[in-house]
C-alpha cells in the first residue's frame, strides 16, 4: 500500500510542501521538461481543432486553416474571412476555447519556476 500512495504522490502532488527541502535542481529541470512537453503537446492538439475546424467548418485550403487557427489560438485574430455559418459559429467556440488554452499553457508552463520561487520565499 506504501508503494501505491509513493506513486499516486509522484503524480497528484510532484512538488514537495513548504515545510520540506527545496528540490534539487535536476528534479526543478526535470519538471521544467516535463511541463514544456505537456504544453507543446496541449498547444499541437489545440492547433489541430482549429486546423480541421476550420477546415471544413471553413471551409478553407489546409494552409489557410492552419494560418488562421494558428492566429487565433495566439490571440492575434482571425485573418481569413469566414463566409458560412457552421464556419462562423466555430469560429466563436474556437476563439473561446483558444483564450482559455492560452492562459492554461501559460499556467503549465510556468508552475514550475512560480512554485521554486515561492517556495524559496518560505524556506528557512
């Protein structure tokens, strides 16, 4: 039973409480990589909604539907115009969709270096 709490820990809760030691610097590299690799995977499935959303929602070539939900999930806007309706009302939900994927990446990509730095606040 130990070993399944040591591994239900790792996954749920990979950093260590304020009141035990900083973590090493390899283990604060590991999950700079780790959480890197989760964004770019998260950013390329995001991408690819957007991709055949626009595609035949669009309906446009597949370099102007890459080129359009690449903007949109930037937050550049759209560039392409979109004439249909089904192409109108995904764009609204994709628009959505991509602000709250942004700020979740953003937050993934970050909770590393926030968590060390909050932590060595309340090091003693």
């Amino acid at each position: 039973m130990s070993n399944l709490n040591t591994r239900r820990h790792y996954f749920f809760h990979s950093y260590e409480h304020k009141r035990e030691p900083i973590a090493s610097r390899k283990t604060f590299l590991k999950r700079m990589y780790i959480n890197t690799l989760l964004t770019i995977l998260l950013l390329f499935f995001c991408l690819m909604i957007g991709v055949v959303g626009y595609k035949f929602g669009g309906p446009m070539s597949w370099i102007d539907a890459l080129h359009n939900a690449s903007m949109i999930l930037s937050g550049m806007g759209p560039v392409v115009e979109i004439k249909t309706f089904s192409g109108k009302l995904f764009s609204s939900f994709y628009a959505l969709f991509s602000g709250v994927a942004f700020i979740t990446n953003i937050g993934l990509l970050i909770a590393p270096l926030a968590h060390r730095f909050f932590h060595i606040l309340h090091a003693e």
